[in-house]
C-alpha cells in the first residue's frame, strides 16, 4: 500500500501534478457521457440453482436431484420399472454450488465452442424457451430425459420435436445426442423394452440371447421416442452378491468374461439398429459395497491394480472392439491408478489407461457432473473444467437446470480463453462429439 502523503512546499507543482493525474483519469475511464474508453463489465456465469421440490418418494425437502447414469433403482416393490429411478428412496444429492465469475467474459467464439460439449437437462414436461434458445444457437451438444420429460408418449414426442427444431435452425443444423438410461429391469427412463435387468439376463437359459434381445428392444424403445444414445449397458463386475452394483441387478456376472460377451451381445444389436451405447462405469463399480453410491458421496475403491485390471477394465476390451461410440467414466476413486481424483477427472484413467492402454478412440462422457463424489472438487464450471482437463469429451448435467449446463459452458469458455485448456485438445473433444452427431444424419 502507498505510504502516507509528504508534504511539500512547492505548491504549484503539487497542483499542477494533481490536475494531470485526474486529467489522465477522465481519459482513461471517462464519465458517463462517453468521453474515453469505458472498460468492459465481466458477465456473470449462471450460477446453478435448486431445480424445486423433489420427486415424491426420492427426498424430503427442496434440491436437485442425481439422477443420471449411477442412478439406483426405486424399490422393486413400488416400482414398475418405468417410474422416476434416482438415488436409494429417501435420499437426494444437491448441488447447492455457484459458479465463480470469469475475471473476463469468455470470447463468443469458445463459448460456442464449449457449449458443443454439454449435455444439458431440463424440469418438467416441456423444454423451456431458454433452453431451446441455447440450442438454436449451437451451444449445446444434446439433451438428457427423464420420466419427469414424458409423462406420456405423446407428450415426450412433442418435445423431442421441439428439440430437433431447435436443432435444425442452428448454425450447423447438426442433431442433438438425445439420450437417456435405458439398461432394462428397474432402470428404465421410458416404457418399454428391455424387461430384463442385467442379472436376470445373465441368469437366462440363453444369456447372450437375451442380452442380444435386451440390446435390440432398447434400441427400439428409445428410437421410436427420437432418440439416438443410450446409456447402457453396464460393464461393472460385482465381486460381491448384493453389493451396490448387485443389489440393482444392472450386473451381468461376477466374472469378466461373462460381462463382457453379454455387454458385447447387447450393445451391437442396439447399434446395429441405430442407437448408440455408452459402456460404463469405467473402470468398474464392481467392488463397492452395498452403501458405496457416488450419486451421494466420495467413494474409495483400493482394488489392487492387477485385480482392477483383470476384472473391471477387461469388458472394455470388448466394448471397445465391439465398436462402443460412448464410454462414462466413473466417479469412484481408484488408488492404484490415482489416489487423488475421482477416475471422471484423472487424467491418468482416462487418457493412460483408456486412451492409451485400451485404445478407445470414441467419445467419454461424464457422470452426472453433480453428483455427491465431487463434493471437494468445487462448483459446476471447477467440475467441469477439471474434466475436461482429464480427457472427457461430453460433460453430463442432469440437475434438470439449464443453468447448471451454462455455467459449465462459461467455465469451459473462460479456461480455454485463458489457455488453461489445450486449444488443441479442445479442439479434439469437440471433433469427436459432432462426429458422433453428425453420423445420426439431418434430424
């Protein structure tokens, strides 16, 4: 800080230096008839808010929900396998996070750029004009449904046709990833196939069969809704009965080979007719226990490396020669490969051990960016920026809040204007998701 004023006898010179310096201020910043420049103001990033009262029967009290790819099933004693499926019942997982100010706003440029990256969600049963708005003007990659979007076919159809027209008078006309969870047994988004869970189908007298059935009826579901990603199927292997990825029966086995034949069977029937699959959670859930959800909190898995590999990174193996277009990460910690970060933000798990070890060139997209798991790793736009900076393509909000998608855009918009994103890199990830856009056709 300045120290405090010397005074000086030399009057005239004080005076005429103190009439230079406001006469250097007023040019500087000039007032507010506009004389000299005035800087910009920074825009503020929309901060994420709490998208109303919960479902009844997932949470007391008002906050967003989780409820997106690590999603467990409601009650099979309540539920049909078509209703509302989030966390446990009686549990909820807010997001509750603002997302800071950029010191400048970002370029419109990145922001368009950012915004082909996001997967954005939204309340209710009709998509709001925001929303259609951020689409028409190409700054959103695609649109996560769920129940509370469909509470009939035909109104589900409805505003999948709003999307695509939004879609169609962007600048690129390219289609929206419309997607949604649709693995089959209690985790299903939408009415329809497939029936069976993925224990049920690992159970069946012709388990790759039916998974080759299931994979096909899934597609078919989310096709004659509009949509063209699922994702589905999951590749974890329990090492457990009744663990947390058991207890749902969204595991087809508790040996790799088992999952990944029955992943690969239902996987290329469901590409084979035209929806692509999103093999998840990599590099595996199979070891957490039965209160281990990250939809709700951090979870360790301290799985020896060789087991990790063995066991849950090889279904990927045949995912990935099966030509799987999507692969979510998980948001669990996994030691042997980083102890630090959740696999989702480690770039270790996602460009060492995906990339580079398994060789999966598709597209990586997140978790629900959400989810309890990232609760020290700050707001949505450090959420998304610390993702991005580990490899993943597509970043998943599934708050039903148009704002959390935003914010996320602004603070992937700003890191790149800084150069704390790669450019280059940058770059790749958005090649890969319009790539996948771009191979759905014209909507």
């Amino acid at each position: 800080m300045p120290g405090p004023p010397h005074r000086s006898a030399r009057r005239k010179p004080r005076r005429a230096l103190r009439f230079t310096f406001l006469a250097l201020l007023v040019a500087a910043v000039g007032p507010a008839t506009g004389l000299g420049p005035v800087a910009p103001l920074a825009v503020q990033a929309p901060p994420d808010r709490t998208a109303g009262p919960l479902d009844p029967g997932t949470g007391a009290g008002t906050g967003t929900r989780t409820t997106t790819d690590n999603d467990t099933a409601t009650d099979p004693a309540t539920d049909t396998g078509t209703g509302t499926l989030g966390t446990d019942p009686g549990t909820s997982t807010p997001t509750g996070r603002t997302t800071a100010v950029p010191s400048t706003a970002p370029s419109a440029a990145s922001l368009r750029l950012a915004g082909r990256r996001i997967v954005y969600s939204y309340p209710g049963d009709t998509p709001p004009p925001e929303l259609l708005d951020t689409i028409r003007a190409g700054r959103a990659a695609g649109v996560i449904l769920f129940k509370e979007n469909a509470p009939s076919p035909e109104q589900l159809r409805l505003a999948v046709a709003q999307l695509k027209t939004a879609a169609q008078e962007s600048p690129s006309g390219a289609p929206l990833l419309l997607m949604t969870d649709q693995e089959g047994g209690k985790v299903r988004r939408l009415p329809g196939a497939p029936v069976h869970s993925a224990r049920q189908t690992g159970a069946a007298a012709d388990p790759a069969g039916d998974a080759a059935r299931s994979g096909a009826g899934a597609a078919g579901t989310l096709a004659d809704a509009g949509l063209n990603v699922n994702l589905a199927p999951v590749l974890d292997v329990f090492d457990a009965p009744d663990n947390f990825i058991d207890h749902f029966e969204r595991s087809y086995g508790g040996t790799p080979e088992v999952v990944a034949e029955l992943g690969a069977a239902f996987l290329a029937a469901q590409q084979q007719s035209g929806v692509a699959a999103t093999a998840k959670h990599f590099p595996g859930l199979g070891a957490a226990a039965r209160e281990e959800n990250t939809d709700e909190r951090p979870v360790v898995l301290p799985v020896p490396l060789a087991e990790l590999r063995a066991r849950g990174e090889e279904p990927y193996r045949a995912a990935i020669a099966g030509g799987v277009r999507l692969v979510m990460a998980s948001w669990a910690v996994y030691p042997a490969l980083d102890a630090d970060r959740p696999a989702g933000l480690s770039s270790t798990v996602v460009q060492g051990e995906l990339r580079r070890r398994l060789g999966f060139r598709g597209v990586t997209v997140t978790d629900a960016l959400e989810a309890g798991a990232l609760a020290a790793f700050g707001d949505t736009g450090d959420r998304a920026v610390a993702a991005a900076l580990a490899g993943m393509d597509l970043l998943l909000c599934s708050a039903r809040d148009v704002q959390q998608g935003d914010a996320a855009a602004t603070a992937l918009a700003a890191a790149l204007d800084s150069g704390r994103l790669d450019a280059g890199g940058f770059s790749g990830a958005v090649g890969r998701v319009d790539s996948l856009r771009t191979s759905f056709g014209r909507p």
